[in-house]
C-alpha cells in the first residue's frame, strides 16, 4: 500500500479527514474513497469475522492485516460490495 503524507493546509481542506471522502476526477467520476482510521478498522475487524469462523483464526488474521498495513481502499470497497451483495 502506498502511504501519502499530508500537509495541514491540505488535511484542513479535507475536512480534517474525519469524515468519508469521495475523491473524484475532473469529470466527476468517482476514483476513490478515503476511510477515518477508526472507520477503516471497524471495516477490517468486520472483515476479519466475516471471512473466519473459528476465533483463532480470526484473531489471527485481524492481526495479520493490521501488521500488512490493511487493505487497500481499491479492497475494503470490493469487501463492503460482497457483502452487501449477500443480503
């Protein structure tokens, strides 16, 4: 995953990122999606739970993605659309 890192005057004019952000193009198509922290996590434990029914394997997994680095945003979304496809 690659890793930005951000100036004040740019995280001010992204609301602090403390909130979901669409980034879009110059024509209004959506090419990303930016997650608080806290929102990204929550995404990765949920994850986690979903993929793996025996809490050690779990547990060990959530490990594994916190110490990789997480997901891609590319990755959560795909995630968050299969399991929306389930219901």
């Amino acid at each position: 995953m690659s890793r930005i890192q951000l100036d004040p005057q740019l995280k001010s004019r992204l609301n602090g990122l403390n909130e979901q952000i669409e980034f879009c193009d110059d024509e209004g198509k959506a090419v990303g999606q930016f997650l608080p922290q806290d929102l990204y996590l929550k995404l990765m434990h949920a994850w986690a739970k979903e993929q793996f029914e025996d809490t050690i394997e779990r547990d060990q997994a959530l490990a594994d993605v916190k110490s990789s680095g997480g997901m891609s945003t590319k990755e959560a979304i795909s995630f968050l659309e299969k399991i929306a496809s389930r219901q």
